[in-house]
C-alpha cells in the first residue's frame, strides 16, 4: 500500500502508514485513503475528530488551489476592457471631369496678321492650351465630345495630346475629327485612375465661305465604355 | 469542531479578499463608446486629376474612466473582412491623456496606442473620435470591392 498524498500531511501519515497490512488497492483514490482512515479510527490509531479535520483541510486546499487556478487568470483579463464598433466605408462610383480653361478663342484674322495663303481657299488656326483632367474608379470609361451648334459655317476639329494617368491606364486617343452635335469618342479605354491631356482645337474656315462667327458649347462627357 | 469552523471563517476570508483584489483590478478601468453608434462614411466625389475626396464623421466620442492606481492607455485595433479603402481614427481633445497621433486602421495589424499617459482617478474624460475614409481612384468603389465594415476595438489597459 502505498499512498503519496499523504505526504502533505505527516503527521496523519504516520498513523495510516502503521496500517500496511491493509492491502487496498490505490486505483480507489481518495475513497482507499477514507477506508484506512477508518479503519485507522477502529484500531484507534487515529481519532474521528482528526480524520475530519484531515479530509476538511484537505477539501479546503484542493478548493483554494482550483479557485486560484481559475480566478488568477481572471483576474489578468479584467486588467483590460474593451468597447466595440461597426465603422463603414462605402465608396460610390465616382467619374469626375474637368477642362481649362472654359473659354477658347480661335481667331482667323484678316489684315495683316491673316492667316489666309493666296491661291488657297482653307484657313487654319489651332489652339492647344486647353487641358482635359478626369478621374474614375469604374471599369473602361471614355471620354466624348459633342457641340451644341448646328448647323456650322466653319469647322472645328479636336485631338488629344500628350495623355498621362495615374497609376496607369491612360486610355487611347482618337485621331482627330470634327466635332459634331453628336457625341464623339475623343479617348477610350481608361482605366480606374486619373489623368489629364491636352487638348488640341483646329478652327477651319473656308475664304468663299465669308465671315462670321461659330460659338460652340461644347460637352465633354466621361461615361462607362 | 470548534477549530474547523475557525478553518471555514479564515476561508472564507481568503475567498472575500480573493474576489475584492478582481473588482479592484476590473472594475477600476471603464470605456464607453458614445454618440452615433456605428457611423457610414460615404465617399461621393472626387478631384479630376487628383483624387477621391476624404469623408471625416466626428459623430463618436470615447468616455473613460481608471482607478486610483497606475497609468493607463487606450489602444485601438480593427478587423475588417476584404479591406479594400483606407481609414483612419485620431483624437485631438482628449480630456486626459495624450493622443498618440493619427492611426491607419488596418485590418488584423496589432493594436496601436490611441491615448497614452491616461493618469489614475480619471473620471468620465471624453475623446472625441474622428474617422477619416480616404480611398484612391484606382481602388475602385464598393459596387465592385464591397463596402469596409470595420469593427474597431478601443482597448483601456496599464501602460
């Protein structure tokens, strides 16, 4: 027989060890150490009282011991609180555009600063100045054009130069064209980014066609391709 | 019997200590969220050849509060399935304590200190939270990439 929890308490092992010829088997645990108790108190090796006090204090350690075990860790989380809550970030799609500056002057002057060349009846003057900034964060956008004047006595043409975006996707221009009432493709292809270009406006007049005075609207228009 | 029932008592005593030593460590440190309880920032617009326009919701407030013992600090921390947009939490008043700057809030990153140097006998001070949402043209938007629903975690501990 052998019983080492009893090594806790000496004294009261002392006593149950006089018990050796008391053969039971310590797979029954705290209920042997119990039975020798008794059996210890029928021999009168040991009292009732003091068999008592040894399963109370014992009781009352394995309490503290389980109670320590559960609360200490506890008591290191309740060192800390935290509060929660639900933040939201919604994006919209968003296509923005802008052109600089909002008025273009293309002037075929006559007098002696006139553009006309003898024995030719076209007349040219350009403008580049104008600048198209755009950004999206939608898939394959373009950008048109389109005039509100109709019908025209001169022509206008547009191209774009010189396109740049951030991070990439810049978009491919069009070659350049006539602007009409009807919307007109004047880059495609861009992706989600924003940039800017140059725009480049190309008045055409025609001599025969006499003087006068084209005063467009024009409409830049980003859309999904 | 006599000297088990003075066991019991001093037991007891240690059970009652055991359980005011808990209150005192857990109970003295205190944070409320107030305000708009779960605030939507919307990004609408943007910069042609810039970029989309910051949304800031100063809609929350944190209130705190710490024992008679220590120094504390409050850190903040947020879990956001599939972030794709930036978000950011500063406090610029906080009534005791120091703001410990702007913080990006980054889904599953390590806690940053939000207050710091928070002192003992902190009683009720308020902080006003204010959440910026920024995004980039080239992050897309919500309708493709889902909406950011962040839960941040404001945290009051020892420093």
């Amino acid at each position: 027989m052998s019983f080492r929890g009893f090594i806790l308490l000496k004294g009261y092992q002392m006593r149950v060890q006089t018990m050796e010829t008391t053969k039971i088997p310590k797979e029954n645990g705290i209920f042997g150490l119990y039975l020798i108790a008794r059996i210890a108190i029928f021999n009168g090796t040991i009292t009732r009282a003091k068999m008592i006090s040894f399963f109370s204090k014992r009781t009352i350690y394995l309490t503290v011991i389980a109670l320590f075990l559960v609360l200490l860790p506890l008591t290191a989380f309740c060192q800390s609180q935290s509060r929660s809550h639900t933040v939201t970030v919604i994006v919209d799609p968003v296509s923005v555009i802008a052109v600089a500056p909002v008025a273009v002057n293309l002037d075929i002057p006559g007098g002696a600063t006139a553009v006309v060349i003898a024995g030719q009846d076209e007349m040219r003057v350009t403008d580049q100045n104008s600048i198209l900034r755009w950004g999206t964060n939608e898939d394959e956008g373009k950008v048109t054009i389109s005039t509100s004047l109709t019908p025209q006595t001169f022509r206008l043409q547009v191209a774009v130069s010189n396109i740049q975006a951030n991070p990439t996707g810049a978009g491919s221009i069009v070659t350049q064209f006539d602007v009409t009432d009807i919307d007109h493709d004047l880059i495609t292809n861009i992706a989600k980014s924003s940039g800017h270009c140059n725009i480049l406006y190309t008045g055409i007049a025609l001599a025969s066609a006499g003087i006068g005075t084209d005063s467009h609207t024009l409409t830049l228009t980003m859309v999904a391709q | 019997m006599k000297k088990l029932l003075h066991r019991c008592l001093r037991f007891s005593f240690y059970v009652v200590s055991l359980v005011l030593l808990i209150y005192a460590e857990g109970a003295g440190q205190t944070i409320r969220i107030r305000g708009t309880r779960n605030p939507t920032l919307r990004i609408t617009s943007g910069i042609p050849d810039g970029q989309l326009i910051d949304v800031v919701n100063t809609g929350c407030s944190l209130r705190y509060s710490t024992p008679n013992y220590r120094t504390w600090k409050i850190t903040v921390g947020t879990t956001c399935m599939n972030q794709s947009f930036t978000l950011r939490v500063v406090t610029t008043n906080p009534q005791r304590g120091t703001s410990a700057g702007e913080v990006t809030l980054i889904s599953g990153a390590q806690a940053s200190d939000f207050i710091t140097g928070i002192p003992s006998n902190t009683n009720r001070a308020n902080a006003t939270l204010q959440y910026t949402a920024s995004a980039t043209f080239d992050q897309g938007h919500s309708g493709d990439e889902g909406n950011d629903r962040h839960t941040v975690t404001y945290t009051i501990q020892r420093q």
